[in-house]
C-alpha cells in the first residue's frame, strides 16, 4: 500500500510544479469537506477500500450507532504512515520482518475491505488497464466540463475529475505490481468455486 502512497504523491506533485496554475491544493476534499487527502492516499484508498471514485467523494460520517462498523479514514491513513516506517527501517536497518497490515486495514474498513479483496478481478491481468482507460477517460470529461463551467460548480467538478483520475491511477499502478501481472484471477475464482476448494479445504482434516 505504501508504495502506491508514494507513487501517487511524487507524480502529483511533479504535476504541481509544471502546471501549477491549475494544481493550486495538497489536499484534495470530497464532498462534505471534513475529510481530505493528498493524491497519493486517493490512489491508495481507491479499488482496495473503495468500489468507485463516487463513493469516495459522496461518503459521510456516521454519528449513529453505526459509526463502529464505518470506514475509519483517519485509522486507515495513520496505518498508510506506520507502513512507510516500517519500509524505511527495513532499508535503513536491513530488518528483514514485516509487520502484516492486512487486520488493521480491515478492522478500519469492516464495511468495504474483505469484501473489495474477495471480488478484486479488475485489479488483474489485463483487466486493470481496461479499468485504468474507463476511469481516467471519466476524469477527463469531468475536467472538461469543469473548464466549461465557472464558480463552485467549476471547483466542485474538478475536484471530482481529480479524485476519479486518482481512482483510474489505482489500476495503472496494478498494471506493474508483480502480482498482479501474471496471475489469472478470474480463472482461478471459476477454478475454485468449480471445485468447491473454499470448502473443501474448510472441512480437511488437520
């Protein structure tokens, strides 16, 4: 995760300093500004945490009893940070463990994590670069409205293509993650649930 993080982040702000006069903000809000991001964390949060760009920007703070079982956007981005320094001293110290992020980042998304990691085709094969042209061709429209519009309305639209680029980058980065390249994940889903190996392997004997 933390590699996508970084990723993101360098590219944005490479886009600041050569076309600064349309890339003004480090942070990028979603809709009910209480929440807001770099681009780095956007790529991060999208296709993992997020099934779309919208439910990105439209989601809301639960004040219900609900609130346990919401996305913890702040516990995820710290988790996002620990996992940076833990790279860091690997490098520096050559450390060898790793600590596995994988309960963290579920008990921080409980709605959204198991499910995006068990229906996660698109992040595979050729498939994500099919996702990547679909999203980013949405965030260039959204940034030529954004162009033809004026006042918050201008803002508002762009501030969605950004987050939808954001999104379609997700799927870019997939396109060179070294497990994702060779491996069928479509395939292999109809393969185990042809074979009932989920359950199968369950009711082995240990």
């Amino acid at each position: 995760m933390v590699s996508i993080v970084v990723v993101g982040d360098t590219a944005y702000r490479d886009l600041q300093e050569r076309f600064g006069t349309y890339i003004l903000t480090d942070k990028i809000k979603r809709a009910d500004g209480k929440i807001d991001f770099t681009y780095g964390e956007l790529v991060a949060f999208s296709g993992d945490f997020y099934p779309d760009p919208i439910a990105i920007y439209n989601e809301t703070v639960h004040t219900s009893w609900l609130k346990p079982l919401s996305n913890n956007v702040a516990k995820a981005k710290t988790l996002f940070a620990g996992e940076e320094e833990d790279v860091k001293a690997q490098i520096s110290q050559g450390r060898l463990d790793y600590r596995d992020y994988n309960m963290r980042y579920l008990a921080a998304f409980p709605m959204n994590y198991l499910e995006m990691a068990q229906n996660n085709i698109e992040h595979f094969g050729w498939h994500n670069l099919k996702t990547y042209v679909r999203y980013h061709t949405d965030a260039i429209n959204l940034a030529l409205t954004a162009h033809a519009s004026s006042g918050d309305q201008k803002a508002d639209l762009f501030n969605q293509a950004i987050i939808t680029n954001a999104f379609a980058d997700h799927f870019l980065t997939d396109a060179f993650a070294a497990g994702h390249l060779r491996i069928p994940r479509a395939e292999s889903l109809k393969w185990g649930i042809k074979n009932a190996a989920i359950v199968k392997g369950m009711g082995a004997p240990r």
